[in-house]
C-alpha cells in the first residue's frame, strides 16, 4: 500500500504560523475522526492528540477516503483545510477555495492524461467554429471599454513570486465587439506589449496602430502580403546574407522569378533580371557595370532606347569609345563616293529647335545645330550608297498600342474607433493614355501602329566629313 502525504503549515487567516498546534483529522463522509500514518506504507498508526511541530508543520499519511477537514488551533489562531483524495492522487481544498493538486496528471475530458493537464481530444472540423461549447478552454474577453486589457494568461518571475514578465492577453478594440490578442513580455521591473493581433487580423509588432505614420511593423490581415516597416530614423529594414555571393531578395511575378538584389564580387551590389536577355548593374568600386542575368557583360547593353530616351547626360570628360586596331577588320580608306557622301553632309548642317522642347518651353526652347538624318540618309542614296550599312546612321522601328485607363476616385481610410485601419485609403489618379511598346511585328497584336524614329551618331559623322576636307 503507497499512501498519500499531507504536508502544510498551520497559518491563520491573518497569514500567522500557529507553532505546536493541536489538529484533527475528521472524514467528512462519516463525520468521525480518520486514521492517519507516520509512514507511506500504513504501518505505523498515529494515535491522538496530533500536534504540528515548532514551526508549525503539519505531516501525516491517509488511508483511501474521499474528502477529510484538518483543523488546527493553538495560542495565536486556528487553521482549517479541506483535503481530497482519490485514487492515487491528493487534492487540497483550503476553505478560501484554493485547490492545489500536489502530483500526477490531472485530465479533463480524458480518463488517461498524458501531461500536467490534458484537455483530452478536441472537436474537429475543417473551419473554425465560433460556437463556445466546441472548444476545450474559454478565457473570457472585455467588451465595450475600448483599449481594455483582459488579464488571461500570466507567467511569473520565479516559482512563488506574483510578478508577471510575460503575458497574453485580449484586449477590446472599441468597435462592435471587436477584440485583439496581445502578447507582453519584460522583467520584474516592467512589462510592455510587444505584439498584437487586431480584429482585422492585421499582425502589429512594436506598434499598437495600423497607422503607417506610426513606428513598427505590420502585416496587413486585411490585404495578405502587404506589410508596412516604419521607423523614425535609422535603418528601415536590415537584410544579411552570411556566406558567399548572391541573391539577398528576390522578386517575382505569377510564381516565376523575375529580378533579385543581391550581392556579387564579395561586396558590390548588382539589381538585375533573371532574364538572359534583360540588363542589370552592379555597383563596383568607383564604376556602376551593366549586367545581364545577373552577370557583368561587355558591350551588350543599351542606355535607352529609340521610343525610351534619356533627355541629358551630365560628364566631367568626353565618353571612351573603343578605338584598338586589334577590335577590328574590313579596315579601308575612304571610297571615292563616301567623299561625295561627306562632302554634302558638310552642307547639311542645320540651325532648329526640338518639337518637345517648344512645347515644353515655347519661345525659351534653345536653338541646336546638326543634321537632319533624313537628309544624311538621301545623301547616301544619291551615290548609290546604303545609309544603314553605316554606324553614323541610325534607324529603329517599333510597334505601339494604347489603351484609355480611367481616372481613379480618392477613397479615404476606413478606421475602427482606436483608429486602426481596417480598409487602406485609394490615392486619387486623372484618366490617361497608356502607350505600350513592341520590339517586334510578331510580338505586336494585330492593330498596333508600326514606329520609326531615325538618328545620327554625332562622333563618327564628323570624323566622316573631316575625312573628306
């Protein structure tokens, strides 16, 4: 036989220790007094009067009942506990109401718990239930406070201590019932919510606003995959990639991989396409290279383009054109009909004003001299020459398409009463024209509008006509 133990202090109401108090041990479901051991086994029978020692303990094991009364009493006050026994487990019942079960495993809906306290099996089902009796625990929440805290789940300092470090909690948000979870930690000292979860399920970190002017985190409940980082000051967002080069974000649209930021030559930053045939830079020491897939190239990248044009290009020196005997063949003197050629092209030469800039500037518009491209191309023409076969001259053709996009009304945000957005503001945009562009006829849809635009290479037409004089 393996009996339970019953181990206390005799304490007053007043929080007294009652040394060398006289007690009873009574079975409340026979009313008379219940036997009790000096030993687990049961061999030894303590014989009344019982007294707690010097400090006043009280200790003693019980033979199988079902709820005993242990009363104390002495110079300073009396002691009363409730004490309940089952099987193989024993319950305290203070008469306050505190219970304390001082071993095993209690179950609750189970028979055979496995833990602490096992709940036992919970109800299932493949949505969430908002019907009480179907969930295992219910901690009740505040309603109609606004930024109320309800007070459901405690962690303490030390065992035996009452201050609270850690904690969840529910917190009513104001509106219609509206409630959030919140999660608080800290020390012994303080603690402060950390994180919290609104009604809208938007994910809030070191912020208790959706407010995008507010500093902290959010991940948006109402928008999944849209996230705010705000901070006041110092660095937004810090992204580390510990080991060698290589992607540190990455983009992509419809599941597929598109550009990335990342990192290549140990310390340079490169943003570029995963497309083979898209352009892409790294920020090297003192230079920006073009990339394409991710890797530095040489002489594969355009700066703009016919129908996509840079307006000006600021340079403390000439640009560098390669020039080395050793990058090129078909090496010829000028022909006698490129000198007739050069010889017109020096009297081409025109004084005119650019279209946009006039409609930009009016009258303010700068006056520029060159040569039309037109012109240059006719001159080749006349001598029986082909403009395109020189790098002088320049022709691009595209394709276009527009489409009407309508205006779009300024929407404001929608807020619950603590001011949390619950439906994002829309900025206000005027109707326009969209103009989408084609490198190919067979990339182009049936209607597209076919573009030309024709250009002059400046350094290579001068040296042209100077040959000539």
């Amino acid at each position: 036989m393996s009996l339970p133990i019953y181990q206390r202090v005799a304490v007053t109401d007043s929080g007294d220790v009652i040394p060398g108090a006289e007690y009873t041990v009574i079975n409340e479901n026979t009313g008379v007094a219940a036997p009790i051991y000096s030993d687990r086994t049961g061999a030894t029978l303590l014989t009344a009067p019982y007294f707690a020692d010097s400090a006043g303990t009280i200790q003693f094991f019980i033979a199988q009942g079902t709820t005993f009364r242990v009363a104390a009493s002495g110079g300073v006050g009396t002691y009363t506990d409730r004490y309940v026994y089952g099987v193989s487990e024993a319950v305290f019942v203070s008469d306050n109401g505190n219970v304390e079960i001082l071993s095993g495993n209690v179950g609750i809906g189970t028979s055979s718990p496995r833990t602490t306290l096992d709940l036992g099996m919970p109800t299932l089902s493949s949505t969430l239930s908002r019907t009480l009796t179907d969930y295992q625990m219910m901690l009740e929440a505040p309603s109609g406070g606004g930024s109320t805290y309800a007070h459901n789940i405690g962690w303490s300092e030390i065992t035996g201590s009452d201050v609270v470090v850690a904690a969840i909690n529910a917190i009513d948000l104001g509106a219609a019932s509206a409630t959030g979870i919140t999660f608080a930690t800290g020390t012994s000292a303080s603690i402060a919510e950390r994180l919290r979860i609104d009604s809208a399920g938007n994910l809030l970190v070191a912020k208790t606003s959706t407010s995008s002017s507010t500093a902290g985190i959010r991940f948006a409940g109402s928008d999944p995959g849209y996230s705010e980082h705000t901070r006041s000051g110092g660095t937004v967002m810090y992204l580390n990639r510990l080991s060698n080069d290589g992607t540190i974000m990455q983009f992509a649209q419809g599941n597929s991989a598109v550009g990335s930021i990342g990192v290549s030559g140990g310390n340079n930053i490169s943003i570029g396409s995963t497309s083979a045939s898209h352009a892409g830079i790294s920020f090297a020491t003192a230079v920006i290279l073009p990339m394409t897939a991710g890797v530095v190239s040489n002489g594969s990248i355009n700066l703009g383009d016919a129908n996509s044009r840079f307006d000006s290009i600021y340079l403390a020196s000439s640009p560098v054109v390669t020039s080395d005997r050793n990058q090129k063949q078909d090496i010829l003197e000028i022909t006698t009909a490129e000198t007739a050629v050069a010889t017109v092209c020096k009297g081409l030469m025109r004084s005119f004003r650019l279209k946009d800039a006039v409609a930009k500037k009016g009258d303010d518009a700068r006056i520029h001299f060159g040569i039309m491209a037109q012109d240059l191309q006719d001159a080749f023409t006349a001598e029986g020459l082909d403009a395109g076969r020189y790098g002088m001259f320049i022709s691009t053709t595209w394709w276009e398409t527009q489409a009407e996009v309508a205006a779009v009304e300024a929407v404001e945000a929608v807020t619950d009463e603590d001011g949390n957005v619950t439906t994002e503001a829309v900025e206000a945009k005027d109707a326009y024209t969209r103009t989408d562009t084609f490198d190919t006829l067979a990339e182009a849809p049936a209607g597209a509008t076919e573009r030309t635009r024709l250009g002059v290479r400046y350094s290579e037409l001068l040296a042209f006509i100077i040959a000539a004089l």
